[in-house]
C-alpha cells in the first residue's frame, strides 16, 4: 500500500469539541498513525513569537512557517511531547494565548497554503486519523471516512475549565465561553478554508457524551474501512 492508498479518516470540528482526545484513542485503537493538524498551526504562532515577528507581516510568517521545524514525541499513554525547532514547547502550545495566535495566523492564506503539503505527507499505512477544522474539506477530500463532532459553547467552556483548573490554570467559565465564540466566529468566518462540516461529513454532536461513547460511535460507523 503506498501512501497515496493509505485509508484517511478525517476528524474536524470545533476547539472543544473533543477531537484531540477521540482522535488520538480512535487512531491508537486502528492501530494508525495521528495528525494534530492544530499543533501546526500553534508550532508557527509560537515560533513567530519566539522570533517576535510581528503578526501583519505575512511574507515573514509564511518564510517562519516554512522554517519551523515540528516534531512528535510519543509518550506512553500520554499526550505526544511537541518540539518546536527541536525544543518541547508542548506546554506553552496548549496555551490560550498560542491557541488565538495560531487562530489569528491560520486565517492567512499563505500560512495554510505553506503547511498544506506537511500534513499530506502524515498519511501512510496502515492509516492515518487527521484531526482539524479542514481536515475532510480541504486537506484530505478524497478521505475514506469523514466525522464532524460538535458540542454547545457551554460545554466546551466547562470542559475546558475542568482540564485548566486540574492544571492549575485559574480561568472564569464566563472567560472561557467568551473565547470560544469568537475563536469558533473567527475560524467559521475567514475566506480561506472555514471551519464547516465536509458535505459527506457524519456529524456527531458530543454534547452529554462521555468519550468513550463518542470512540465507540466513530468505530462503529467506519465498520467498513476497518483493517
Ligand atoms: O485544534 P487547535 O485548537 O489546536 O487549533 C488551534 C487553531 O488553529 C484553531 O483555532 C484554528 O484557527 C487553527 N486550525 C486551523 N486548521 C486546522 C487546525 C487548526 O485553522 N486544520
């Protein structure tokens, strides 16, 4: 099987909709490899900021994207460590302030146009789970399987507020909510490839769902492209 035959199955949806965490389970259940197509996006914002690039200037964003080096680390169980430029910046990248930045710096057409081929080639046997907002619209169009999951503002922000406060992050639910509706406006509202289901695309509202029920969900519905 080369890559170009690899099965694709494409994860988007909303910050908070849970996609991190059903992509990564889902692709170590298949067995298949894992893009977080986000940490991307929040690899160039960090770097950018690294170089204190100043965030209008397009031409030297698109020649930082190039430039970023991002790699996976793999830790057992866990959530993979990102290096950035060979540094672990993992924790910095899941901040609030890297997750509006890389909102702010996808919404440029040159900085997608400048990642589009690094998330192509993460598709290789035996599979590939690819998790985004473009994932299944513009990335991967022809994947084998595509899923759209989705969940209230509410319960994204309290989700959120759970994982920061057990990180010891001090954050209002109030703060939280405000940040998701302008981030979900901003990705919804941009020219260039905006966060909307794929039209082949099964939605999976996850709202009052634990994640084991929404893992549970997207095996079953992919019974045919199953290994
Ligand atoms: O998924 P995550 O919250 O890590 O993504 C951070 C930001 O990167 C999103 O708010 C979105 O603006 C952008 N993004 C994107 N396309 C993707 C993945 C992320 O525009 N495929």
């Amino acid at each position: 099987m080369n890559a170009a035959s690899a099965p694709v199955l494409t994860i988007d949806g909303p910050s908070g909709s849970g996609k991190g965490t059903i992509s990564r389970l889902v692709a170590g259940r298949l067995g298949w490899h894992y893009l977080d197509s986000g940490a991307l996006y929040r690899a160039v914002a960090v770097a950018a900021g690294w170089a204190v690039l100043d965030l209008s200037d397009h031409a030297a964003l698109v020649r930082c994207t190039q430039a970023t080096e991002v790699a996976f680390r793999d830790t057992p169980g866990g959530e993979p460590r990102v290096l950035v430029n060979g540094v672990d910046a993992t924790d910095e990248l899941r901040t609030e302030t890297a997750g509006a930045a890389a909102s702010a710096i996808a919404a440029i057409p040159e900085v997608r146009a400048a990642l589009t081929a690094r998330q192509r080639a993460f598709s290789r046997p035996p599979g590939l789970v690819a998790d985004g907002r473009d994932m299944g619209t513009v990335i991967f169009p022809e994947a084998t399987f595509k899923v759209f999951l989705t969940a209230s503002a509410e319960e994204r922000a309290h989700r959120r507020y759970k994982q920061l406060k057990d990180k010891g992050v001090s954050v209002t639910i109030d703060g939280l909510l405000q940040e998701i509706v302008a981030r979900d406006a901003r990705d919804a509202n941009r020219a260039v490839a905006p966060l909307r289901p794929a039209p082949d695309a099964v939605l999976i509202d996850t709202t009052g769902l634990a994640v084991e029920a929404v893992v549970a969900r997207v095996l079953e519905l992919m019974p045919a492209s199953r290994p």
